[in-house]
C-alpha cells in the first residue's frame, strides 16, 4: 500500500513558479512511475506530467510542456513538480499518482492506470 501527500500548492500570480512536492509512505516509490494530474471546477481530470522510476523518460502534456518539469529523488520517495510561467488556465487541483502498470500506448496519459492517489493540492493563479 502506498499513501501520497502533495504539498506547494497557493495562490501565485500569473507568470510566477510553484514546486509541488509528493512524499510517499508506506512502500518506496522506486518500482513505481508517477504521474501528475489536475482538476478544474466543471473539468475532468487531466494529465500533467508523468516520469519512470528511474526518472531517465518524462512524459508532458502539451499544455505545459516548456513550462513544467517533473522530477523525482527515490531516496527521499518524494516527486516534484516544478512549475513555471504560470498561467490562469493552470488553476487547478493538482494530485499525485503512483502506478506499476507501464504498458500500452499512452498508458501516462490515463488516470485510470494508476492505483494510488493523494489528496490534491489546489493552485490558483491571478492573472
């Protein structure tokens, strides 16, 4: 059993940074990759970032690739998320994700893979 805590998250003006951080328990993450996503208010959930276990292959989306960078220390089995030139539209909950289950094409992409998730974070940029 995993259990995930995301913390960093605030209220940053547009254009400012944010570091997410995720601190896992329970079992270490380094036989885990790890995903971010995030919620809007009337959204569905959507991919952020994602990153193997070794941290050599990330994964972004498009709306934040340039941007964003994700990272992980399996030492410390913390992730990160640092964010940059933030903007209105990256308001949002932002939750951690842990997952075994590395195949298929995209498998990053769907929530549905990963098996373990935190509280969330909220982000809030002003414009």
């Amino acid at each position: 059993q995993v259990q995930l805590g995301e913390s960093g998250g605030g209220l940053v003006q547009a254009g400012g940074s944010l570091r997410l951080s995720c601190a896992a328990s329970g079992r270490t993450l380094v036989s885990y990759a790890m995903g971010w996503f995030r919620q809007a208010p009337g959204k569905e959930r959507e991919f952020v970032a994602a990153i193997r276990w070794n941290g050599g292959i990330t994964y972004y989306a498009d709306s934040v690739k340039g941007r964003v960078t994700i990272s992980r220390d399996n030492v410390k089995n913390t992730v990160y998320l640092q964010m940059n030139t933030l903007k209105p539209e990256d308001s949002a909950v932002y939750y951690c994700a842990a997952t075994s289950s590395v195949y298929g094409a995209d498998w990053y992409r769907s929530s549905a893979k990963y098996g373990y998730w935190g509280q969330g974070t909220q982000v809030t940029v002003s414009a």
